[in-house]
C-alpha cells in the first residue's frame, strides 16, 4: 500500500499531489518500467532474463531540476550478479533525469533558488 502526499514548498506555496510507496500495479512489469528510458527498458528486460534477483519497486517523491516538477519517480531496485543496481524514472514533464529526491529528513531546499523555503511532505491519504 502506498501514500498520497501532498508536497510544498514552505515559502513560495509551490505544491503537488504524490503517490509514492508501492501498491498492486507494481507487480506488472510493464507498469514499473513505464517512465524509464528505452535504453533502460532493454537493459531491465534482459537482464530478468539474465537472472537478476531480488527486485523492489518503489514510487519516490521527487523534484526535477530541469524544469521544477515534483513527481513520483519509480525506483527500481534489484541484483544482478552480485551487485546492487538502481535504475529511476525519467520526469513526465520534461523527460529529464536529473532529480533530487524530497526526503523529509534533508530538508530539500526549493528550487527555485531566489527562493528560500524548504519542502514539506504531508501524508493525505492511501492508495493500492
């Protein structure tokens, strides 16, 4: 199960609705490598059939910084032999990857930098 977040800026009152965490759909692997990149695609797809192991998918909240977005970017998880790797989603707005993850624990300063506010996280609900 998964929470919807509602994400803002504690300065300018740039806001956004989440869903992060994992629910049903996670399961489907179309569904969670649906906003990477071609490239990553291929490279997921083979190396499931390669053998890789153990993966996790999880819906982190995020902020672009390319074009200032906060998203819900999929992070994908797993081994392949013997080593951790990661692969994130792309930006729906802008298709960029550059990112920083919103984490209440960093104090994730805005983007816009002639701002001087901090993003919050505030739990508004649940989703499967």
């Amino acid at each position: 199960m998964g929470q919807i977040v509602k994400v803002t800026c504690t300065a300018c009152g740039k806001s956004g609705e989440l869903k992060i965490g994992g629910g049903k759909a996670d399961c489907d692997f179309d569904v969670i490598i649906s906003g990477m990149s071609e490239l990553q695609k291929e490279n997921l797809t083979e190396m499931m059939h390669e053998g890789a192991r153990g993966f996790t998918v999880n819906r982190a909240p995020c902020m672009c910084q390319a074009c200032g977005s906060y998203y819900a970017g999929n992070k994908v998880s797993y081994f392949f032999e013997g080593e951790k790797k990661i692969a994130w989603s792309k930006c729906p707005s802008c298709g960029s990857f550059k990112k920083k993850v919103i984490n209440k624990d960093n104090m994730t300063p805005c983007i816009d930098r002639k701002c001087k506010g901090t993003i919050t996280l505030e739990q508004t609900g649940l989703w499967d």
